[in-house]
C-alpha cells in the first residue's frame, strides 16, 4: 500500500518488494521472463497520480529490464499492467553458472494537485509471471 494526503506518513508514498529467485534450471538450458500480469486497486483523487514499476535482473548482471505504467486520478477501481518484453529485448539467465533472479516491484503515489486533506493510495494484490521454454533446433 502507498498512499499519500490525509495525514499518511511521509515515507508512505512509495513502497517496494525485492524478490530473489533462485530457479534451477537443468543445464543446457536458460529462460526468460516474457510476461508478467500485477493487478491492484486505486483510490486516486483528481490531480493525483500513482505509478506501477517493476525491474528484472540477474544476480551480477549489468542488464536490467524495466517497465512502468501510470495511472492517473480520478481513478476508483481495479487495475491491471502487464510487462510485456519483445523476445528480442528479453534478459536471459546467463548459461553454465547459477544466479538468483530478482524482481523489485515498486508502487508510487504523488499529490500532485489534489487537496493535501485528502488520501490518495495504489495497493498490489497479486503477481502472476509466466515462464516461457523456446526451442530453437
């Protein structure tokens, strides 16, 4: 939950999750992430915005791929982003050595112009990824 206006912490604006994944993987192998569906709920007042962001890499690796959505206010429901990367653009583990796969989530909440009295927050209920195998002969 990040939430801004109508007395929320001022640290309350912007919260993360930081997932380490270790996946094994049999050798002769690698993947990907191709796909990943966040869903949540806003509350955001007019004027207000919120962000959806979410970054993957790998143990060691240079590489990050990241991709944010915004959302604006009024806004009262639901909602949904879906990352989606081009099989060129993916980040592949890098093959014969074992890393940890990390997701950093993060939620941001900003006033803008809405009334300070008033709250303006973004929750995210559920992460569903999708792990695709492709073979290339």
């Amino acid at each position: 939950l990040a939430q801004v206006g109508g007395g929320a912490p001022s640290t309350a604006f912007r919260k993360n999750c930081q997932l380490n994944l270790r996946v094994h993987v049999p050798g002769g192998f690698t993947y990907a992430i191709a796909s990943v569906d966040y869903r949540g709920f806003a509350s955001l007042q007019r004027g207000a915005n919120g962000t959806q962001k979410a970054s993957y890499y790998f143990q060691g690796s240079p590489d990050t791929a990241a991709r944010s959505h915004a959302f604006n206010g009024p806004l009262e429901d639901n909602w949904q982003a879906t990352d989606e990367t081009d099989w060129g653009q993916l980040v592949w583990a890098p093959c014969g050595v074992e890393r940890n796969f990390n997701i950093n989530t993060e939620l941001r909440v900003n006033r803008g112009s809405s009334p300070a009295s008033s709250t303006s927050f973004m929750t995210m209920d559920s992460t569903d990824g999708d792990i695709s195998t492709i073979y290339h002969l």
